[in-house]
C-alpha cells in the first residue's frame, strides 16, 4: 500500500481476514456460515478491506525454495543520486530473482530481498543487479534460516481490543 491510511477495523473484520487467511479457498457464503453473519455483510466487509488495501490479494503464496530457489539473500544498494531511484527499479524489475526492493534511510538506498538456486547463482543474479550503471555498491548478507516467516496477522490482531474497540 502507497501513503498512509488509518483503517479502522473491528473484530469482524479481524476474524473475516483470520478465516481467508487459513483457508484461502473459502467462499463468501461458507465464511458468513461460519462467521455467524449475512453472506451481504461478509460481501461488504470484504469489498470495504479491499478497496482500502488492507486485502492486497487472493493469489496464491509461492515458496521459492520449493521452486529451487533454496538461497535467499539481501542486498542493500548505493545508487548514483544524479540518475535517481526510477532506472535502478526498472532494471531490479527486470530480473526475476529480485522479490523485493524497498527505498531505504541510513548509508544505502535500497534494500533488497533476492533469491538464487546456489551460492553460484547467487553471484550470477548478484553480478546481474550491479550491472546497472547507476548502482554504485553492493553488500551482500545471506540468509541462513527463517527464523519468523512473513506475516501479518499479528499485526491485524493488534489492530483492535478485546472489548471489540479500535485501538
């Protein structure tokens, strides 16, 4: 999501978002069954988290590793400030193993999140995303171990009180 939003969710929309999340598959009627709501409300709910982004997407998650993509790495970028963010992206765009890239504060620019079959390839894609003339330096860190998976549902539930009251 580009911009701040405040949305403001409650615990139905806390439980709707906990349901679709562990059962992707499930349909609108089934979700107000089991939500003990209208099949109208859950359609409204879900329209509303859609159209303000909090639901980004339905799509499936793919695991890279599975994919033969078992190295993840992150690389964080120095660019040339004369040519800018824009040409750098549209090249990191351009190559698969790039899942990620994220304008950063601090002695970088951007960090991104990266991914290869092998330390080989690794340098491969590495040698790939520096290629560009606007990325000045590179440093490298290679994961070892996820130790907590991307997730968002902790931060959803956090998002409302137990007395059903937006924090």
């Amino acid at each position: 999501m580009n911009g701040e939003q405040n949305v403001q969710l409650d615990v139905l929309d806390v439980r709707l978002i906990e349901l679709l999340a562990e059962e992707p598959r499930i349909g609108v009627l089934e979700c107000s069954r089991r939500l003990g709501v209208a099949r109208g409300t859950v359609q409204a709910r879900l329209d509303k988290l859609i159209e303000r982004q909090v639901i980004e997407g339905f799509g499936p998650e793919i695991s890279p590793a599975a994919i033969g993509f078992g190295v993840t790495s992150f690389v964080t970028l120095e660019i040339s400030q004369r040519q800018g963010h824009d040409p750098v992206t549209a090249h990191l765009a351009a190559i698969p193993e790039v899942l990620e890239a994220h304008t950063i504060t601090g002695s970088s620019d951007l960090l991104c999140r990266i991914v290869a079959r092998s330390n080989t390839d690794l340098q491969r894609v590495i040698d790939s995303i520096v290629s560009s003339a606007g990325i000045t330096r590179a440093s490298t860190i290679i994961a070892l171990a996820e130790q907590i998976p991307y997730r968002t549902l902790p931060l959803v539930r956090s998002a409302v009180r137990t007395d059903g009251r937006v924090l």
